[in-house]
C-alpha cells in the first residue's frame, strides 16, 4: 500500500510541475499581452484563456494539495484523541473528500457531455469550442476522485491493521510550523 501512495504521490508532483509550467506560460501570455497593448496592439483572448487555465490547473491541483496534506483541516478536536480517534476523524476526512470528488466528476461530465452533444462555443471573439477547456477541467476532477478514493482505501487499510502512524502520514494534518 505505501508503494502505492508514493506512486500516486511521484504523480501529482509532475502534475503539479506540469500545471505550474501552464501557469507560467499564462503569466507570460498575459504579460507579452500588456507590452502589446502599449504600442496600440492586442493579441486578444488572454482574459478568456487565462479563465480557463484557472480553472484546469485548480481542478488538477486539488490533487497534489491532497497527497501533500496541504488540504486546510481544523483539528483542534483531532488532535487531543488517541490514535485510533484521530484515524476515524481522518476517514471521515478522506471520505468526504473522496464524496465531493466523486460528486463533481460525475456532474462536470454531465457539463461537458452536453457541450460536446450541442457544440457549445464561448461567447467571446475566439468562439472556444467549450468542449476544450471542459474537458480538460473533468479530467482533472476525474483524477482527483480516483487520488482520493485510493487514499480511501489505504485508510482503510491502515484503520484495520492498527497502523495509525502511517496513516496519520498519509492522510492526517500537517502538523503547524
């Protein structure tokens, strides 16, 4: 199970680099974009873009935050348990994360299946064809349910073998600085 969570946590941390990377390209999209407009120029559609590339690397994001244990948690409570406590309140963590995960891949491909059946476009100059950005914003979401539904069954695999440490390292808070 832990070469597993190392796996999935060896690939968020690509798709991290890989959504900062995009990130970057957008900042200097959005910058080339302002030196442009000072000479009366404007390559256009850098607001629309950049929505979009918010809105895919915050789906894709969500992932790593979550192998990383940088998921805000109040543990006040949590923290003055036994172990054993702390790994139900941990379950129940992973698990409602895991249900919102699931709940809006399984809705935003409602979203995009229909863009693709009526090929929506954006009401913008650039007329995006919708199905673009969307489906590169589910597929995010997609992996965020899969990431956290496989820290499901890890907790749930530590939960039955007694082994609280390694699950407080796998899905627990980040203890404060």
């Amino acid at each position: 199970m832990t070469s597993l969570i190392a796996l999935l946590r060896k690939i968020n941390h690509w798709v991290a680099l890989t959504v900062g990377f995009i990130l970057l390209a957008c900042v200097a999209f959005t910058l080339v974009e302002i030196v442009v407009r000072r000479v009366g120029l404007s390559l256009g559609g850098v607001d629309e873009i950049s929505g979009y590339v918010m809105a895919i690397v915050t789906s894709w994001g969500v992932s790593y935050a979550l192998t990383e244990m940088a998921h805000v948690r109040i543990d006040l409570l949590r923290n003055r348990l036994i172990p054993l406590f702390r790994s139900v309140f941990d379950m129940i963590a992973i698990l409602s994360l895991a249900a919102t995960g699931l709940v809006v891949a399984w809705r935003g491909w409602g979203v995009v299946s229909k863009t693709l059946s009526t090929g929506a476009r954006a009401n913008t100059p650039l007329e995006t064809p919708l199905w673009i950005p969307q489906i590169f914003w589910w597929a995010g979401w997609t992996w965020f349910a899969v990431t956290a539904c496989i820290l499901v069954l890890s907790t749930l695999y530590f939960i039955v073998r007694g082994d609280h440490d390694r699950l407080d390292n796998t899905v627990g808070a980040r203890a404060e600085v």
